[in-house]
C-alpha cells in the first residue's frame, strides 16, 4: 500500500453550475509497469475510503496489488476528496455543490491521464456506489477500458432505492443538531438515526432469519444495529449527506454526452462487462440489473446466490468473495 496523494483540479466546473477548486484524494497499490498496461481502478463506496476497498484488491485475491497497479479513487464527499467537511466557505457545510457521478469520473479520468500518463484500463471494480461509477467509466471511457464489473450496483437509482436512500438522509436532517448544515458539534442523534434506518436495509431477511451475523462475531439483532451506526459515525453528517446526494441524482446518462439516454449510455459501455447483483440485495436488485445488462453489448448478468443482503460485496462471506474473483479473474484473463 502506498501513501495517500492528491491531484488539485483547479477551477472546475460541476454540473451542478458550481465552479471550485477541487482535491481528488487517492491511494495506489502495486506497482505501474513500464507500459502502463496493469492498471486497475477500484473507485469507493457510500461511506468508505480508500483503504476500506482493500478487502477487494489483496494478495491472493483476482486484483493482486503483485500483478496489478490499483489506483483507488476517493469519492468526492466522502471526507478524504473535496467535501462539506474539508472544504472552505461558500462551499463547505451544506454549500457544498452536487457531485454527480460523471463529475468524480471526469475528474478520476484526468487523474490516470494527467499524473500517471494512462491510457488504457484492464478493469474498472466498483462496490455499490463503485459499481455506478464503474458503469459510468464504461460509458463515458469505452475505449480506455477493457472491462467493468459493478458490484451491488446499478446505472441509474431506482425510485425504490431512491426512496430508501431519501429517508435515511431526512432522519439524519431531522436532529436540532444538525441545525441545517452548519452545526457546531456532531449531529448524534441524527447519524445514529441514519444507521438505524439503514441497517435493516444493509443485510436481508434472510440475514436476519438465518443468523448469518453469527458469522462476522455478532451475537442478536441489536449487534447489527450497532455495527452499522458505528460505521456512520465515522463519517461527517454534511459528507454523508453529500454522498447521499451523488446517490440520489445516480444516471449514467445524466450528462453532455447522453442527454438523459440511458439505452444509449448503456449501449456504449463497449467494455466486456460482468454485473453482479446480490439475490438478497434490496438496493439494486437484479431484475434492475438484468434489464440493464440487456442493453450493453457485451455484457453477462452473473448474481451473487447470497443471503448477506447487500453485504454480498462488501468482503465478509467467503463464498461471495470466491464468486466475483471468479468473475474478475475471467476478465483480466
């Protein structure tokens, strides 16, 4: 693992009007080889950075850092990247700007070409949120990139997972605390809403049923609850409800390029594509997936048969972990 770096972006412009200076913090593992021909992108997650994709790129596994130069993007809002937490007046707090998903695959894209002189992309791996970002390189980038695979993830938010994603962010807002944006200290009893909503969300029925906790040390319902509200805790308010706006405005074709087509979005991801869903999953289910796979060329709809819920990506289930390096390993084969 190699020292966290960032690129300045000066004076860009987001799609959201907003035009700032910007840091895209990122983090690398491996090594670039002299033709700059092992590079692999594994972009973040909803409340994660950088060294919390590691589970997907270690010794051992498909992304092995040995064989590969993994370059890990940090999410903007996510605490490490410009955000409302790190970012100065007018746009720090709630002033922040929307960070659409083309905007951090735009700036992601000038990172590779601007400090690493890369053109070309073996793999772009995304978990959840990764997995939209993941879709949107494959759109914006089909000739850099010669595959995606999207993790519990989808091209476009779902009116089901928006609605989801809508109300953990109003529970959060409804804390005194959070005092619309500009708090002083942490908005408690907000963040702890936010991973109350969320956690029944974040497994599955099944989970749940089956005790499937049991597996990752935790004992009752109640273990799970605190697991996801210790998670959250760890991020700023402002930059959970940053990222959960990237969230909620997720299109791949909501940009110049598409004009809001997504079959035309979809039908350019050129790129070999493997998407896997959770079967459990109650964010991106995989009847969305399916119908999104029908519309790429070179794409195959390969589920994850799991009852983690949408935790079938995040790393803790052997199994799971075996069925998407089997999936990478094919497309780095």
């Amino acid at each position: 693992m190699n020292e966290p770096a960032v690129h300045d972006i000066a004076r860009y412009t987001t799609q959201s009007g907003v035009t700032l200076d910007l840091k895209l913090a990122y983090r690398t593992f491996g090594e670039l080889s002299a033709a700059r021909d092992n590079v692999i992108i594994v972009p973040t997650f909803y409340g994660g950075r950088d060294v919390d994709t590691a589970y997907m790129h270690a010794p051992g596994r498909a992304i092995d850092p040995s064989r590969y130069f993994v370059i890990v993007p940090n999410m903007f809002g996510n605490g490490r990247s410009s955000s409302p937490s790190n970012t100065p007046p007018p746009y720090g707090c709630s002033g922040f700007p929307v960070m659409s998903l083309y905007d951090n695959v735009v700036c992601q894209h000038r990172l590779l070409t601007e400090v690493f002189d890369v053109r070309r992309v073996r793999l772009v791996a995304g978990y959840s949120m990764g997995g939209m970002q993941a879709y949107q390189w494959g759109a914006l980038y089909p000739e850099m990139v010669d595959a995606i695979a999207p993790i519990c993830g989808s091209a476009k938010v779902s009116d089901h997972n928006y609605l989801f994603v809508d109300s953990a962010r109003g529970a959060l807002m409804l804390d005194p605390d959070w005092k619309d944006g500009c708090y002083e200290r942490p908005p408690l009893r907000g963040l702890l809403a936010f991973g109350r909503v969320y956690a029944a969300w974040l497994f599955s029925a099944d989970f749940m049923r089956e005790k499937l906790y049991r597996r990752i040390g935790l004992q009752t319902r109640q273990d799970v609850l605190k697991l996801t509200q210790q998670y959250f805790l760890h991020n700023d308010a402002n930059d959970l409800l940053a990222m959960a706006q990237t969230w909620l405005s997720a299109d791949i074709s909501a940009n110049p390029v598409f004009g809001g087509d997504l079959a035309a979005a979809l039908g350019a991801i050129r790129s070999r594509a493997i998407v896997m869903p959770g079967t459990t999953d109650q964010y991106f289910p995989v009847a969305d997936n399916a119908a999104e796979v029908a519309q790429m060329p070179r794409a195959e709809l390969r589920p994850i048969v799991s009852g983690w819920g949408h935790g079938a990506g995040f790393g803790m289930a052997a199994e799971d972990n075996a069925h998407i390096d089997r999936a990478l390993a094919e497309l780095l084969d």
